[in-house]
C-alpha cells in the first residue's frame, strides 16, 4: 500500500496547474550521503552526491545551498537577530553570542564539483553560493559530488547536541542541502529560527556513528538485522558491526528534508498500526516519563487513523516520535519533542507535529513566504483530532484560536499573514497569525462554505496537491471549485490585510407589518451573515444574507430551517429586513451564534428585548 507514493506523485505533477498560471512543474533532487559522527568531540564528516534535475523552463546558471549550522555562531543572522527584536524567543535570547568554539555550530563545505569539474562558491552565512561550470538547461540532470564538514552546536534551537533533556544528538538542517528554485525564482533564505521549504527528493544515507547509541530518523532502515537497537525482525539474531560503530542506512523516498536523532539510553518501541504504518516511538530511560510514552502509542495511531480519514491517506511507510530539540519540530517521517510532559501536552504536541507529516511534509507550502498554510492548517486538523482522541467533546474546539486572533487583531502590532516568516516585529505576533490566524482562516472557511464543503475541500486538497507546493492561492482555488463559491475575497482580505470582521445589530424598530431590523457592517472586511432569531414563545428562526460578491449562497444544514434573505453588497454600510412577528415578541436576535466568525467585536452582536 505504501509503495504507490512514488507514481501518483510524479503523474499528478505533470497535470497540476499552479499560482503562476502555467504548467505546474517542480524540482527533483536525489542525495546519497555517507557521514561519520564522533559522538566525543561532535564534529562530522561527510560526502554528498546529489543529482538535480531541472524541471523547470528556465536555464540554470548557479544554484545556493543552505548551512543551516552556521546560524549558531555569534555574530550571525540568527543571534543578531533575536538580541534586538522587540520580544526574544527565550530559548535562543543571547545563547548564542556567548557560545565558544567548541560550543558553536559550523557547516563547511570542502570541495564541490559539477559533473567532475571543480566549482568556485562562497560561503555567505547560512548559504553557499554557487557559481556552476556549466547551465543546467530544462529538462537536464547534473551530479554535484561535495565533501563537507560540520560541528554539532550545544542545543539552542530546534537542533544540536546535549538538550534540557539530556538528549544527545538532536540532528535537524544538519547538512548541505539545496536550495528550492520554483515559478518565483530561488528561495535561498538565511536561516533566522524561523521556516523552511525544500526540493522534492530521494535520500540514501549512511550514517556511522558509536555502537552504543541507538538512531532515530528519516526514512526506513535498511541493515535492520544487523544494527539491532530494538529496528530488527522479532527473533532475528542481530550480527555485530566490527570495531566501536555501527553503520546505520536509511533510506527515503519523496521527501525534501532528511532529519535524525541519537542517544546511548534512548529505549525504542514499535507498533504496526492498523493502516500498515510502522510507528516508532525513541524516549530517554526515564521513570518518569516512561509511562507517559508507553501510553502515547496507541494515542498516535488514533491520531493516524483521524488525519488518514479526514484528509488523506499517509504514503510513507513509518513514522518516529522522538524525544528531543526543545519543544516539538516536524520533519520528514519524524518528529522531534521535548518528552518531559504531561500526558496531555505529550499528546497535543505529537498531535500537531504529526499532522505536519499532512500539512507541510506532503502538502509543502513555502513555510517562509506561507507560514499560516502549514501551521494553521496543522492546527485545525489536530484540534479536531486531539477533541476525538482525547474525548474533549467541545462544540468548538478552535475557540482558543479564535481568542487568541482577537487580542491580535487588537493589539495593534498585527501585521498580514503574506509578511514573510523572518520579517515580524514581534515573535508573539507571528505567533498568533502563523497559528490562531491560520487556525481561523481553516474553521471560518467552514462558517462561510458550510462544513460538509469544508471537509470535501481537504480532500480534494490533498488529492490535487499531495507531493507539490501549493499556494495560498491554490487551496482557494479548491474549495471554490468544491462549493460554486466565489473566495477571492475571502483570501485577499483575510490574508493580505489587517481589516477586521465587526458586524452588529443597529437598530430594531416595530414595521408596517412586523419588526425591520437594521444591521451595520463595521469593520472593513466582508461577511455573509447569519441571524438567529428567538421568540418569546420558545421559538426560533434563522435568517441568512448572502454577501452578494460571494455569488453563492451556502445550503443550509441538515434539519435546520432558514429564511434566505436578498444579498448584502458590501460597500453599503447598513442592511435592513423584516420579521414577519412583531417586536413585542421578540427575545433576542444575534448575529452569528455559532461564533465561527471572527467578529472583533461580539458586544453589539446581540439584541435583548427589555
């Protein structure tokens, strides 16, 4: 079943059409790399073979490599960076200005060449410029053969050796890896703590490295039989590697990053789960936490089971959740987090960097650029999944997100969900825009398209854009073509602005014949609206009002009784329309009870009749 990842990629890719309007095309990329680790000194060494194929209509002339280690030296882009934004992430703050030599991270590459003929770059920061011997020209393949030499960096940030936790080797953007080149052109950013987007690719690694420490990583272990460290057959004796390491071989297919860990008293479980997914699970030998992870296991695969129905099947063949970095990162067929948790918070962290596996690691966004596709999609999918997993039963379980954007959207420090990931003025509104944002942007698509075309959106999704790199863009273009929709609008204001949603109820006055009543757009951004109106007598209507550049209007819910009123058209400040009882008997008439639009303002939603 895991097997058929490789065809539907490639063929699915050949008819997509992207943002750009033309053809949709990406890159590939196939790594063999053989690395040595010296677990004593934490420094490593390694040859790289990439062969690069360029699919794109464009004649290549130099390409960038990204060494991420780098960024853990003082004086970098990442240290200079976090001492003078206004709010310092507190796990890097100054940690890395007062790092030492041997304490720092570096990514070196020693020798490079194209096709055998040796190429001049340039190491800049984070990222090595290459100028190359000869084009790359459409539809060519070229083979890059380097050597490299890195330095582990004391844990700061997401990687390196020795964690809070005791973790010894968190091993993530650890290598020369190449830059993505897409319709927009190279994305070679500098690596300032913040995302990532990367090539499409195979990965074939050996990784040797002191026998006593069992490896957690990327892809399907090769030598199983022969490593031993609990990956090897039931009953299968383990053959012994000669002399003091072990030769671990991975390796991975259609993935764009490769990412392990590593520790001498890691204990390792696996379960099969009930798709045929191999789950593996790597955590220090702590009592303490011990139970907390035998528990995790089978809460991973009801968090498998959820994402596989409710977006689409997982492809790869296994999955790891590993204890380490510091706090939880998703990479590819693997998962790094803190383990030291409460069960709960296990739980939530494993749910939302597993449906990363989704929604960055199958659908891959420009997390750069795109940074609330991946994590607020994440973080819609895995509140659905951790309200079922963990028997939550909250009517809306995105209810925090939806706080959290409106103490954004008032703080007056937002900025639009298109600033790149690196350019925020603040750490905590990033935050919220990439997460509660995103969050929102995912459940109030819900509120304006209905849920049953919401759920059949992330499908299609998924069918239309699995092992590619949508765009914000891309996903509305879906669900309009779900729902009949017209979402532009929706995209553009809610993504590229900071208009906020305020809608109230101006005015209830007794009609010729009934109540009129009088609503007010406050805010800049456009809604369709949704009244529920509550009679004295017990009863209740409902009333819906298109907005009328929607072109569309939403079906109503099973069972539930509507009246459809004319269309609002945004630009008119108020909208009137009548009831057909008299106002005497009116309870109250609100605007949106099922508080699944992010109205900034819900205090004037609400009409009491005293």
């Amino acid at each position: 079943m895991k097997r058929i990842l490789i065809t539907f990629a490639f063929l699915a890719a050949l008819g997509a059409r992207g943002q750009n309007n033309t053809s949709y095309w990406q890159q590939h990329v196939d790594y063999n790399m053989n690395v040595d680790m010296n677990v004593k000194n934490f420094q490593y060494t390694g040859d790289q073979e990439l062969v690069y194929t360029n699919n794109s209509p464009d004649t290549l002339k130099r390409v960038f490599y990204h060494l991420y280690f780098n960024a853990f030296q003082p004086g970098s882009e990442m240290d200079v960076r976090s001492r003078t934004i206004n709010d310092p992430d507190g796990r890097v703050a100054d940690r890395i200005s007062k790092l030492s030599p041997s304490q720092q991270g570096y990514l070196k590459v020693n020798a490079l060449t194209q096709n055998g003929k040796p190429l001049q770059y340039e190491e800049v920061g984070t990222v090595l410029e290459v100028e190359l011997a000869e084009p790359i020209l459409p539809g060519e393949k070229t083979t890059f053969n380097m050597k490299f030499a890195g330095q582990v960096p004391e844990q700061i940030r997401r990687s390196g050796r020795n964690s809070s936790e005791g973790v010894a080797l968190s091993m993530v953007q650890w290598f020369p890896k190449m830059a993505e080149y897409d319709f927009q052109g190279w994305h070679a950013d500098p690596y300032i703590a913040r995302e990532f987007h990367g090539v499409w690719g195979d990965f074939d690694v050996k990784l040797s490295i002191d026998k006593k420490y069992t490896v957690g990583a990327t892809g399907v272990l090769q030598n199983a039989n022969d490593i031993g460290h609990g990956y090897e057959d039931e009953g299968v004796k383990v053959n012994s590697s000669k002399g003091d390491k072990h030769t671990w071989h991975f390796k991975a297919e259609m993935v764009h990053d490769f990412a392990w860990a590593a520790d001498p008293d890691y204990i390792h479980d696996k379960r099969t789960a009930a798709d045929g997914t191999v789950l593996h699970f790597l955590y220090k030998d702590k009592s303490s936490i011990k139970q907390n992870w035998k528990d995790l296991q089978p809460k991973t695969e009801e968090l498998l089971l959820f994402f596989n129905e409710h977006i689409g099947p997982y492809p790869w063949p296994q999955y790891s959740v590993v204890q380490g970095g510091d706090g939880g990162m998703e990479y590819a067929m693997l998962t790094l987090i803190t383990g030291e948790r409460k069960f709960g918070s296990l739980v939530g962290v494993t749910a939302h960097e597993f449906a990363h596996a989704w929604f960055q690691h199958l659908l891959a966004t420009n997390e750069s650029k795109h940074e609330w596709m991946d994590e607020g999609f994440t973080s819609y999918i895995s509140s659905l999944a951790m309200n079922e997993v963990m028997g939550g039963n909250e009517e809306n379980p995105h209810a925090g997100s939806y706080n959290s954007y409106g103490r954004l959207a008032t703080s007056g420090i937002e900025q639009p969900q298109t600033t790149h990931a690196d350019r925020y003025n603040y750490n905590v509104a990033y935050g919220a825009t990439a997460y509660s944002k995103g969050e929102v942007f995912m459940a109030q698509l819900g509120y304006i398209i209905g849920k049953e075309n919401l759920q059949k959106t992330l499908k299609k999704y998924y069918n239309d854009w699995k092992f590619k790199h949508p765009t914000p863009n891309d996903f509305i273009r879906v669900a309009e073509k779900v729902s009949g929709a017209e979402l532009d609008w929706y995209l553009m204001d809610w993504t590229q602005t900071t208009n906020t949603i305020d809608y109230g109820v101006k005015e209830v006055t007794k009609g010729a014949s009934g109540t009129k009543v009088t609503l007010e757009r406050i805010g800049l951004m456009p809604m369709p609206v949704e009244v529920s109106v509550t009679y004295k007598d017990g009863t209740s209507e409902e009333v819906y009002i298109p907005l009328q550049m929607m072109r569309w209007e939403k079906p109503a819910e099973e069972g539930v009784e509507r009246t459809v009123k004319d269309d609002w058209a945004w630009a008119y400040p108020t909208y009137t329309f009548t009831l057909d009882k008299p106002q005497s008997e009116i309870e109250t008439i609100e605007i949106d009870s099922s508080q699944l639009m992010a109205d900034i303002n819900r205090d004037n939603n609400v009409y009491t009749n005293e």
